[in-house]
C-alpha cells in the first residue's frame, strides 16, 4: 500500500479525532486486557508494533516498563501520537509494516498487529509479506501477536453482498463482500439520533479478509508456528461462532 493511498484514510482529520480516552477502543476493559496479555508476551524483551499509529496500545504497554517501537505509514498519525510520547519514548519508522526496517531488528522478542490492520493490505501477497517482516525483527523464538476478525459470510443471504454488523444508537456499520476476491469495504454511517437528524455522515475503508487457516499458512511461509488462538486478549476459547481472534505465532528457538 502507497503512502499517499494510507493518508487518503488516515488524514489529519482522522488522525485527530482517532483517539477516545477512556471510551470505543480506549475503554479499559478493551485496552487493559490487550496491554496486559502483550506484556506477558513480550517476557521482558523489546516490542516493535506495525501500524502503531497513535499510540494506543504502544503508550500504555511502554509505561508498562516494555520498550516499543513502531512502523506506521501515516505521517498524521505518528504526529498525534507525538503529542503523548516523543521519539526517545517510542521511536517509529514512517513506511510500509510489509518492508520498513525498525531501528535493531533480529532484536525484538514480540511483534504485534492490532485491531485487523493486516486487513488494511488489500492483496495477498503482501499479508504474506507482513509476516516475512515481521520475522526479520524478531529474534530467535520471538512472537507475532495477530488480532483479526472472522469474516462473518454465514450472515449472508445468498445473492446478497452486504451484512450489517453493528447497530447503535448514531451509528451503523455495514460490510459489503466480494467473495471471489476476499476484498470487503466497511461502511461506517454516522448520524444524530437524538434529534431525528435525516443527515449523516459516511466513512468507507477498504479490506481483504483473511480466514484463520490462512493467515496460518501466511506465518509457515515466514518461518512461524501457532503457539496459540484464542477468542479475545482474555483468553476466551476460540469457536466456529467466534466475531474475532487473537493468534500467537512463535519463530523456532535458536
């Protein structure tokens, strides 16, 4: 994915109103679990986040006493993030998380890739990418952390492309599916409730979905084995019903 293409999405007006403290994706029952399951993981060592964006997860996991660094492709985000953590912090590689270099790689006990952003590669090959990268930073018997929906094609009526996956009051949230191409945009609808408003606003993100016994295969293809699936960062177990997962993968030990 170009640079140009990620700001197109990831603009300062989205950077800017990306961040909810204490609400959405920044809730403590949503961040604490995450933050804590990768400090376990990390087991002391380094961390290195694709896609770090504005610090969400790499903020409270480095006050957790693990050291972070990133790679983010877009230049607003990595300005958002630096008005909360400057560069001696968190240190970020602006570039794409299939090739940009961190700062000592062959260094880093965990990688990690939250909230589907390995989605946000439209093409296979660079999903297959993704993880040869992240192989690159990790040393020997170092984990790549996964978070990623499931592809929710049950919900499909035959003939019909789209399925609403979220209804709340101001907001719904519909994914439409091309299933020759595993290619699926997400169509965010914004609007006033409160007042009846007829007005509302529209954000679209374009995505390739990945099954799990694919992005399996993409980590054989770096080197990696699953250590672990689990439905959430709690450790709930993984079922055919499950919305999302949480997958570990470990390189071998040297």
């Amino acid at each position: 994915m170009l640079q140009d293409e990620n700001e197109v999405f990831w603009d300062e007006e989205a950077a800017q109103g990306y961040d909810t403290p204490g609400t959405g994706m920044f809730a403590p029952d949503v961040l604490d679990p995450a933050v804590d399951r990768l400090v376990a993981l990390a087991e002391g060592g380094c961390a290195l986040e694709f896609a770090i964006g504005t610090g969400r997860v790499g903020i409270p996991l480095r006050r957790r006493g693990v050291p972070v660094a990133g790679i983010e492709l877009s230049r607003p985000m990595v300005k958002q993030l630096r008005t909360k953590a400057d560069e001696a912090e968190i240190p970020v590689v602006i570039g794409d998380m299939t090739s940009a270099t961190a700062p000592e790689p062959g260094t880093y006990r965990l990688a990690y890739l939250v909230f589907n952003t390995i989605s946000n590669l439209l093409d296979q090959s660079e999903q297959v990418e993704c993880f040869r990268n992240a192989a690159r930073h990790l040393a020997p018997g170092g984990r790549f952390v996964i978070e990623l929906w499931v592809p929710q094609l049950r919900a499909l009526p035959p003939g019909t492309p789209a399925s609403v996956w979220s209804t709340e009051p101001g907001y719904i949230g519909l994914d439409t599916y091309d299933v020759v191409t595993q290619q699926v945009v997400s169509h965010h609808f914004h609007f006033d409730a409160a007042n009846g408003s007829h007005e509302a606003r529209v954000n679209r993100s374009p995505h390739r979905y990945i099954w799990p016994a694919e992005l399996d295969l993409m980590a054989r293809l770096a080197g990696f084995e699953l250590e672990s699936r689990h439905a959430d960062w709690q450790g709930a177990e993984f079922t055919a019903d499950s919305r999302s997962h949480v997958s570990v993968y470990r390189l071998p030990a040297a």
